[in-house]
C-alpha cells in the first residue's frame, strides 16, 4: 500500500504533542474545508487526507501503531495483534526455512533481513508465503505456519468488517443547537447524537456499527457524513454566520436602530448617522458554538443595505430636486 506520512499531512514534527497535532488539523480544516472551497475538488482530497490523519495520530493506540509499523498500522490492527505483545524470539526460534533451527538474533535488521518492520509484517501478514501455500492453507481449517517455517499456528482467518459510509442531512439550526437524528443503515435504525457547531462535511464514527467481521473479527466501523442545507438568511464561514440587514434611506441618513436576526431571534443595534450602503456591524458571539469547544462561539457579521423609497410624490421629488442643488450635484 502507498505510504503516507500524516505527521507531513498535518505540517508536525513526529514528536508533536496532542494539542499541536490538534491546532494542526484545525487549521488546515478550515482551511481546506468544502464550505470554503465550493467545487474545489483538489482541496476536498486535502480536506478528507487532513481528516484521515488526525484520526490516525489523535488516538493513542493507532498513533503507536503507525509509529511502529507505518503504512501497515491498520492491517496489523486488524489481524488482532497488539503493540507490544508480539513474541519475536518465537517468531526467530521457529523460522528454519527448510525445517532446520537457527540461534536468536537480537537486531531488527536481523530479523528483517534488512529490510524494515513494514516489510517483514508483508512476509507475515501478506506476501510471506507462496500462492500455492496460501490457497492450501486456506483450504485446510487446521493448517498452521510451521509448515513454512514460522512456528505458530493460525486456525482461523480473522478479519475486520468492511466500514460503512452513510450520509445525513441537517438544517443550520440543527447544527447550531446541536441534534438527534434518527437513521436506517443496513435495515438497522439507530440514533445519531450530532454536537453543536459541526460542519458540513465532517464525518462522525461509530465504532463497531459497520459490517460484521469474519473469523471472530471485530465489526467494521460507521462513518456518517453530515451536510448542511443552505440557509434562507444565513451564510456560514468557518465559525462565524453572515446576513444582510436591509434599512431606509432616512435611517441610513439620519440614524436610527435596525433589527438584526440571530440563530436566537432579532437584535437591536444603533445605526450611526450617514451609514454608507455595504457597512459592516460586527455582533460578537452571535455566530456558530465552535465544534468540540460548546462554549465558545463564532461572530455574527451584518451587511447593511439601504433601501431607496419609491413612488415619490411630486412634492417629494421637489423635496430632493432641492437637496441636490444644496449639495451641487449634476442632475
């Protein structure tokens, strides 16, 4: 398989801690994430290898693993072995090639054979023994490894069930306040806790409610992809929400108060005199909760737009024809 170094993925050292691989990932999500990057199908590729990375190094055991085994951690896990507990000196006291015995070797590179962990875990777990071997063992329940020289028996073939992939679709509102949604997968229904704050997008697993293993392999993982419908009054970006606040030619002119929606109703706000049309209001935690961190929010950002008036009267157009020449304006 084509290795990917995701300490590089998400621009850290191989010895960052949890939090920098965290702020790492954060960043590079918004960066690249589809809500920024509409149609961009290169940064929808970064967007989900920036996701497949920090699901690998922020979890302590799989982190391990690919430290350990690199491009194989998954596989390893899969076939039920455990960091740590893996009996090399059995594994060298029973390979003799032809049936003969060698000493144990103390090197990696002896057992290895020069090569690295990755390849021999391919001798062991994939390419080790020939096509003929491999389909005469298959074929025989009680075969084991001595045959080939290894010295430990496998009496079944343990694999992991396949991951399922399903997609959910959620209102803004649903986002912001966060929900339960209730979706069928495989004639199972089941319920879905979405947190507060989540973008469209992302994904949320569900470990063990994939596809059943085989051998006694542990069941396949679900990963649910969350997309959120466009809203009517809001635009969202990263965190903060964005909307459109309509106001007369007078206020703007003269001042006033203008509503504002909010995810939790209107907000007054002043309107300063002589408003320009496209000024932005600022309402600060007034946006989206941010993801995992409830407690913080985004902003909100209002765009004012005036609205001119319409069938003016003939004294109205008096009115301005005269405010025109006060301000010397070309007519």
């Amino acid at each position: 398989m084509n290795y990917k170094d995701y300490y590089s993925i998400l621009g850290v050292k191989k010895g960052a801690s949890k939090d920098e691989i965290k702020k790492a990932y954060r960043k590079l999500a918004r960066k690249y994430h589809p809500d920024v990057n509409p149609d961009d199908k290169e940064a929808a590729r970064k967007f989900n290898e920036i996701g497949e990375a920090y699901e690998v190094l922020s979890d302590d055991e799989n982190r391990k693993l690919y430290d350990q085994v690199g491009a194989d951690w998954k596989k390893y896990k899969q076939a039920g072995a455990q960091s740590g507990d893996f009996n090399w000196q059995q594994y060298a006291r029973g390979q003799a090639g032809q049936g003969g015995r060698h000493a144990y070797s103390r090197t990696t590179e002896d057992f290895f054979g020069g090569g690295d962990f990755s390849d021999f875990f391919e001798q062991i777990f994939g390419g080790g023994i020939n096509r003929g071997q491999q389909r005469q063992r298959r074929a025989r329940p009680g075969a084991d490894f001595r045959d080939a020289g290894y010295g430990w028996d496998v009496r079944t073939e343990s694999r992991k069930g396949k991951d399922i992939t399903a997609e959910l679709e959620i209102t803004l509102e649903e986002a912001y306040r966060g929900t339960e949604k209730s979706v069928r997968v495989n004639k199972n229904q089941m319920k879905i806790k979405i947190p507060k704050g989540i973008y469209s997008g992302r994904r949320l697993k569900l470990k063990g409610r994939g596809q059943p293993g085989t051998g006694g392999g542990e069941p396949g993982d679900l990963y649910i992809k969350v997309t959120i419908k466009p809203h009517e009054v809001f635009t969202r970006e990263d965190d903060d929400l964005y909307t459109n606040v309509e106001v007369s030619l007078y206020k703007a002119l003269l001042g006033g108060t203008m509503e504002v929606p909010t995810m939790n109703g209107t907000v007054k706000i002043k309107v300063p005199a002589e408003s320009q049309p496209g000024r932005v209001f600022r309402l600060r935690g007034y946006g989206m909760p941010v993801f995992q961190q409830e407690e913080k929010k985004g902003d909100l950002f209002a765009t004012l737009q005036v609205r001119l008036p319409e069938k003016l009267s003939k004294k109205e157009k008096e009115m301005f024809r005269e405010l025109a020449e006060i301000r010397k304006e070309n007519l």
